[in-house]
C-alpha cells in the first residue's frame, strides 16, 4: 500500500521500493513467496514506465494483430478495464467524446479487458459498440498476460502515451 501512494508522488522512488520488496521475496524458499517476488518486478515495472516506452502487443477482439510501437506519431490512451467495474464503466462517456473529438487529430485508445469471462466481455461490447479496439487480456500458455506484465492490480488504469511513445500519465481519466 505505501508503495501504490507512493507511485502517484514519485514513481521512481516506488519502483525502487518495489523492486527491493522483489529481492526480499525472491530470495525466500517457497514457491508462493516467490510469486509474490514476481508481482513486485511487475508493478517497479509499471511505476517506471513514466517517461519511458511501454510495449503493448496483442490481438484484438476482431481478430487483428495490435503494436503500441507502431502507433508513433499519435497520441494513444491504454486503458485496463473490466465489464464488472463501475468506475471503468463511468468513464467510457468521456473516453467516447475525447475519441470523437480527438480521432481525426491522431488521438486513439486501445482497451486492454481483463475480465475473465468472454462471453460477458463479448455481450457487453455488442451492447456498448466502442468505436476503439479492445484486446481480451487472456493468459495464453507460456506467456504472461499485459496485466501481470505491468503488476496492474487495480483498473481502471489509463495509461497516456504521447506522438514518441512516451508514458506521460499514469491515471489519465476523468474530466
């Protein structure tokens, strides 16, 4: 907890503390705390990602391959979420205006869905038609999920990144 306020302040300082709580962990004999250890790199991950690059690829719902580095030159809003979270679901008004207004101007988001279920996560968007792609972020064999890469543990988690594929904010919702 202290290092989640921490990383609003001075995310440098938080990813330090996180990936000093990773070396504490990793070195203890069970498997679980080991685990633990592994949730920590992710999130010293996540925190150093202001300012910095961040790889996001995947396919998206409609069957096409997704590169965040090739999307240099616009503005991008990566957006964890879940169909099951109110505050996700309050902000998609205001991301579907900003899109609105902004698209033509090379604004784009990519919604990154980390509900479980895909049928629930399929229905909600036949409802809902967000006029952005969304990657399902499913566990495939062998490879860890955008979520656990990042150490995303809570949503919604709106990621900017600006034209040079840059991080510039780590909570970019709201009005």
């Amino acid at each position: 907890i202290a290092a989640r306020s921490l990383e609003q302040k001075a995310p440098k300082q938080a990813a330090a503390l996180y990936t000093d709580f990773s070396n504490i962990f990793s070195a203890a004999h069970d498997p679980k705390t080991a685990g633990i250890a592994k949730q920590f790199t992710a999130c010293a991950r996540r925190a150093n990602l202001p300012r910095n690059s961040m790889e996001v690829k995947g396919t998206t719902l409609d069957g096409k391959e997704f590169d965040l580095a090739k999307m240099k030159g616009k503005v991008v809003l990566v957006d964890f979420w879940a169909t099951w979270c109110g505050p996700c679901i309050a902000e998609m008004p205001r991301m579907t205006k900003m899109y609105g207004a902004y698209k033509d101007r090379g604004f784009e988001i990519i919604g990154i869905s980390v509900d479980a279920d895909r049928e629930k996560l399929d229905s909600f968007l036949e409802r809902r038609k967000l006029p952005w792609p969304t990657i399902h972020d499913t566990k495939a064999e062998g490879k860890e999920t955008l979520s656990e890469h990042y150490g995303v543990m809570f949503i919604p988690l709106p990621i900017l990144v600006d034209r040079d594929g840059k991080v510039v904010s780590m909570n970019a919702r709201g009005p």
